[in-house]
C-alpha cells in the first residue's frame, strides 16, 4: 500500500500531465494562466515537502545524521519558498487542484510540526 504522501505525489503527477497535454483548449487566457501559476506553485510546494520527507528517510536509514537531515529539510520548509496564492483574479481553480492544493497544504502543516518536534 502507498503512503498517503507517495498518493498525493501520484495525483499531482497525473493531473499536470493531463493539464499539459490540454494546454491548448480554448479558454481565457487569463484562466489559463491562473490556473498555470496555481498549478505551479503546487509542484513547487509539494517538492519542497518531500524534500525534507527525504532527508529525514535518508537519516533514518543511518545514510546521514539526523543533524544533517534537520537542516537540509528545515531549508525546504522555510515560508520564503512558499509563493502565497494569487487571489487578485476571479477564477475558479478545477476542483482536483483545488484539492490537491489544500492535501498539499495539510502535509506542509503536518511536516512542519514534525520538523518542530524533531529540533
């Protein structure tokens, strides 16, 4: 069974892949690029959370200290690689990346206070 972060990882995959091969549908290009930058944001987001997800699987398997794996992550949570989101437009995001957004958001929180716990 996958954990729940590897589903999330999964998801985002799939729904930029098919956003990208339906880049050309005939919508407002203010839409598009709304929902472009969202999407953008999410995979950046959701990198940076596996990142330290990482880190610290690397410690755990005794392949760096856990020293070393509190800082390499704690880098990956800093709030300065976290664009906030651009409310400025009136768009509906599609309701899978809605969704996605707010699971991504839900693991940041979580990984967060693990990373607190941890230091």
């Amino acid at each position: 069974m996958l954990k729940p972060w590897m589903v999330l990882l999964t998801e985002t995959r799939k729904y930029v892949a098919v956003q990208n091969s339906s880049a050309n549908d005939n919508g407002d290009p203010l839409d598009r690029f709304f929902i472009t930058t969202e999407t953008s944001r999410l995979v950046s987001h959701l990198t940076n959370v596996m990142s330290w997800i990482l880190w610290h699987k690397a410690a755990n398997l005794g392949e760096i200290s856990t020293a070393k794996a509190q800082s390499m992550g704690e880098k990956h949570l800093a709030t300065k690689n976290f664009s906030p989101r651009q409310n400025a437009f009136q768009v509906d995001l599609p309701q899978i990346l809605e969704s996605l957004i707010g699971r991504t958001e839900l693991l940041h929180n979580r990984v967060s206070r693990l990373s607190q716990m941890v230091h």
